[in-house]
C-alpha cells in the first residue's frame, strides 16, 4: 500500500498543493491529472523524497518513507521520469541498469539480470535496438527504453511521469496496457495529460484544481464533466461507446 496523508508542497511559500489525500493498493492503476503547472510531477517527487513535503507525508506499507533505507526503497520502487536527452549507452545496458538497487556496489550485473533486461526489450516490442545508443533513439523509443529500466527493477510500486508523451498511438496503446498488465502485481502510479486514459484503464485518480485542492478515489467519481471543467477550465462532454462488448470512454 502506497499513501500521501496531508501531502502540501510549497514553493516560495506559495502552496502548490495542499492536504493531497490517496492511498493505492495492489493491483491499482492510478492516474493523476491537472493542467500544466497544477504540480503533478512535483507530487510524483515528494511521493519518491525528490523533494519535501511542506508538511504530510507519504507511506509505504504504513512506514514514512522518509525512515525507509535509501536501497531498500529503491528496490520496492521504481521510476520513469519524462524522456530526455540521456547518454550513449546502448539500449540493453540502459535497461539492466535497472537492477542496479539489487546488485552489491561494487557488484556487475549477472547472467540472469541481463535476462530479465531481454525479457523486458521482448515485452516491450524493442528488441531490435538492444546495441542501439541511447542518445540516437527517437523520444518515443527512449520512453520505451526509461519504461523498460523501471521494469528491471521488478518493483512493488512503478511511478511514471506521463509515460505516454512522445508516443504515437500504437506505442500509446502498448503501454497503456502494458500498465494495466503490470497493475496485476504491483501498483501502478501515473501522471497523464489525457483523461481519456484515465477513464479507460485507471481504477483510482487525483485530480488537481488550480487552487491547490485536489479530489481523490474511483476514476468514474474522480473523471467527470463537471470536475473536468473545473479543473480545466472548459467545457467537457464524456461520451462512450461499446464495441465488442468493450466501452470505450472518450472526451
């Protein structure tokens, strides 16, 4: 279980947010949404201890996670941050590295870690750029690639900034369900500019209102027209479709 109690973040001294309120469970895919500058990623960041609470905390199986050992934080959890430029290391390299919080410090990857970063590049449809280097991947194949490092990690809880960004929408889909997938072992936290994928494939969202609040719970309470308004600033219509006996929600 994952909690934020009483989360506020301020940033001279002007709260950013204020008395953020979630807690997500095995198995909870976890949207949160807000225009830009709402602090969405900055409450990624005080959930991970990047940056301080104002005042509340977050909670990792009911422990502060500040009076949690660095390593073994990090072993729980994992983190896609928003791609960008990033070093030459080929793409394989990149994704073992994230076994590096279960390998001794002055520990080399194994046979077996490298598997688990094959197994990844498979899921991932990006086998074909394992000796590829990083910083002459496309924005969406380095997403693709940061996901994968996160995955490595084998975590408990995945946060990840806006994981679709740079996407095209086959790739959008991928790791849309991908996440889902994930969210039958772990949790799954993530930020997102699309509501639409909040409502198709997030069983808990935050939403975040210009004025520091927040609204948290079931996406179908959390993700609606007049609370999409409020927070955007403009007018919203939620419709559906069903289409194989799936509905689909869209905006």
């Amino acid at each position: 279980m994952l909690e934020v109690k009483d989360g506020t973040f301020a940033y001279d001294s002007k709260d950013v947010f204020k008395s953020i309120q979630m807690t997500a469970q095995d198995h909870d895919v976890y949207a949160v949404l807000g225009r830009n500058g709402a602090g969405k990623t900055t409450l990624l960041k005080c959930i991970m201890g990047m940056l301080p609470w104002k005042s509340g905390a977050a909670y990792l199986d009911g422990v502060d996670t500040k009076h949690i050992p660095h390593k073994k934080f990090w072993q729980q959890v994992s983190y896609v941050p928003q791609a960008k430029a990033t070093s030459d290391l080929p793409v394989r390299n990149m994704v073992v590295m994230g076994r590096s919080a279960h390998i001794g410090l002055f520990g080399k990857p194994s046979e077996a870690d490298y598997a688990i970063a094959d197994s990844i590049l498979q899921k991932l449809e990006i086998e074909h750029l394992a000796q590829k280097p990083c910083n002459e991947l496309s924005g969406g194949e380095l997403q693709l690639v940061l996901i994968g490092r996160a995955l490595a990690v084998q975590p408990n809880v995945i946060i990840m900034d806006e994981p679709e960004s740079n996407l095209d929408y086959h790739n959008q889909l991928h790791v849309l369900k991908l996440i889902s997938d994930l969210a039958q072992d772990s949790i799954c936290i993530l930020n997102t500019h699309y509501p639409e994928h909040a409502l198709q494939y997030a069983n808990k969202s935050l939403l975040l209102f210009p004025d520091g609040t927040a609204l948290a719970g079931p996406t179908e309470e959390v993700v609606t027209a007049n609370h999409l308004q409020e927070a955007f600033g403009i007018s919203v219509h939620i419709g559906h479709d069903t289409i194989n006996n799936q509905t689909y929600k869209y905006i």
